[in-house]
C-alpha cells in the first residue's frame, strides 16, 4: 500500500524529476475505508431507519428485496437488489420500505455481536413504529436484507478528493460505466446470500474494493467539471505535478522545480496549474503541507516543532501562522481533537 501521505523522510526519494504513479492511481492504492462497524440487517417491511450525522462515511448494499433512500438534499430514489450507495461525508438519510413509513433510528435496533465491529440486526423493531398499539400488523412480507457499514476514509477531509465528492454516489449509476462494479456487488449478494462461515469478514474487504472502484468510475466518468482537481488528475502534465506534490509534502516544491517537472516555463507552468486549479502553486503546496501536518498532529501525537521542521519552516512561529492561515485555526487545535 502506498501511504503517500506519511512517507518517512528517510524513505522519500530524493530524485525530483522521477515520475511518479499518476495521481488517482497513488490515491486508490493507498485508499482504505477503515471499517468502523458492519452489519448485515434483515428488516421487514414496512420499515423505516433514520441514519444520523456522523464522521465516517455510510455504506450500504441490498442483497434481497430493496429499499429507498431519501437525504436532505435529494429526493426518494429506489435502491434495488444489487444496489449499492455511498455516502461519503456521513450525511443524514433515511432508508425505508416504503416512502410513507416514519422512520426509527438506527441506534434503538437491537443488534447481536457476531465479533469485533461485525453485527446482525434483524429489524422487527423498526416495522411497527407507526402503528397504534391496538392497530394488528400487517400480514408478513418477505424481508429485505441489507449489508451496511460505517466506515472511515484515511483521507484527510481536507484532502481535495474528499472535498469534491457529494453527499451521495450510488453505485447503480456507475455499474453502466464500470464493468468492476457489477462484479463486486455480485460476489457481495452472493455472499449474503450464502450466509456462510466469515461472510461479514470478507464483505468488509469488498466493500473497500468496490468504494474504491465507485470513485474511480466517478473521477473518470461522473464529473465534466473542466477545471479543478478533477480535471488535473485526468491531465496527463498537470496530473504529474500533482502527485509528485502528494507523494513527497516535505520537499521544498519552488515553482522553478514544479515547472521542470512538467517540462514548461515558469509562466507557462504557473499560468496553467493556476488555470486548471482555480488556485497558484504556492497555495496548493501549502494545502497539502498543512494537510500532512494535521495528520501528524493529531493521527500521531507528533510536536508542532518536529512538524515545523519536518516541512521545511525555519521556525515554529512562521509553521504556526501558515498552519493557521490554511487550516483555520491553530496547531494545538488539532492536538486536541
């Protein structure tokens, strides 16, 4: 796995004009979603759950049945078997049987351990709660079965993929588009399906898989937004610059050297990233130097000094103000939190 984001400096290669892996391939080696929990839900109908807002990200996958999927932002979409979504910043939603059904939360559920962040929900609770006490339920229906995560990026939220990725990516979408996405979330149906001996365990990794493949087909395929990060990262020049930016935050990146390395000007090269980017080199590098900074700030425990010099600042006060004029607040913020 490339960490692009946590190279020791004593592992950093020190040859500049090396060409790097493109950018979207460093991201998606080094992307994982760090399973918070998992769970497969039998839930019968009609039922209703209420997502909250929450840090990690929400996954969900329909093995059996289907259900539908309503955000703040977005109208009720079907969700059908083999149906996959991602919620990326964690958004509120509701997923139910029906539209008209009120919702439950979903932490009233009861749930049964299997082992470690891996659960069982079976969602009778969350059938009869718009029903009177002396109101009979309903006949019983087939139950729909969903595989849901809570899952968290190693990305840092400030990281410019992030940033651009909306509330909601549904797979369905992007299986038209991507031949590896209907192979996932096949192998993932049959999974549930059978039920079998470590079927949680590897549903997880191939929920890790298949988000990575949905935000390949998303960069490649869902955004014809002409500038920005996307557009630099399908720039066979720019998207060089870039990801020898990412892989290596520590050198002292002069305008001079990012030039050489795509092989243009100095104004030739400013005009362009500046262009595409919506923003100078300068910035950008500074963006991902902080970037790095808070991970280590506030992922390892490290000193705000050892950072300092880390990224090249001749002193903690000068890493401070820049920290603080990028990140909006203060080093020892991140410390913190």
């Amino acid at each position: 796995m490339l960490d692009f984001l946590s190279k020791p400096f004593n592992q950093v290669p020190q040859q500049p004009f090396a060409d790097p892996p493109d950018l979207l391939t460093q991201i998606l080696l080094g992307l994982r979603l760090d399973g918070v929990e998992y769970g497969r839900c039998v839930l019968h109908p009609p039922w209703a759950i209420a997502f909250p807002v929450q840090r990690s990200a929400r996954f969900h996958f329909v093995g059996h049945g289907g259900a539908w999927l309503r955000t703040p932002a977005t109208d009720w979409q079907r969700l059908n078997p083999g149906d996959a979504v991602l919620l990326p910043h964690g958004s509120f939603h509701v997923l139910a049987s029906s539209p008209d059904v009120p919702p439950v939360d979903i932490d009233s559920l009861a749930r049964k351990a299997v082992s470690e962040n891996i659960y069982l929900v079976d969602g009778r609770d969350a059938n009869n709660a718009h029903l009177g006490a002396a109101v009979a339920p309903p006949p019983p229906q087939a139950p729909d079965v969903m595989f849901c995560g809570a899952l968290r990026f190693n990305l840092d939220p400030l990281h410019p993929l992030m940033a651009m990725m909306p509330e909601v990516m549904m797979a369905g979408d992007l299986a038209r588009r991507d031949t590896t996405v209907p192979v996932l979330l096949d192998a993932m149906e049959r999974e549930v399906e059978q039920d079998r001996m470590g079927a949680c365990a590897i549903l997880a990794r191939l929920a890790d898989a298949l988000a990575a493949s949905i935000i390949r087909a998303w960069v490649e395929c869902s955004c014809n937004n002409p500038t920005g990060w996307i557009a630099a990262v399908r720039c066979p020049l720019i998207g060089k610059v870039i990801a020898a930016i990412h892989a290596d935050p520590e050198r002292d990146w002069s305008v001079p050297l990012l030039a050489d390395l795509m092989g243009a000007s100095r104004s030739s090269f400013s005009e362009s990233f500046t262009r595409t980017m919506g923003e100078s080199p300068a910035r950008y590098v500074a963006k991902v130097k902080m970037s790095q900074a808070r991970s280590w700030i506030a992922r390892d425990g490290m000193r705000v000094a050892v950072a300092a010099n880390r990224l090249g600042y001749e002193s903690e006060a000068s890493f401070s103000r820049a920290y603080k004029r990028i990140i909006g607040h203060p080093p020892s913020t991140a410390r913190a939190q």
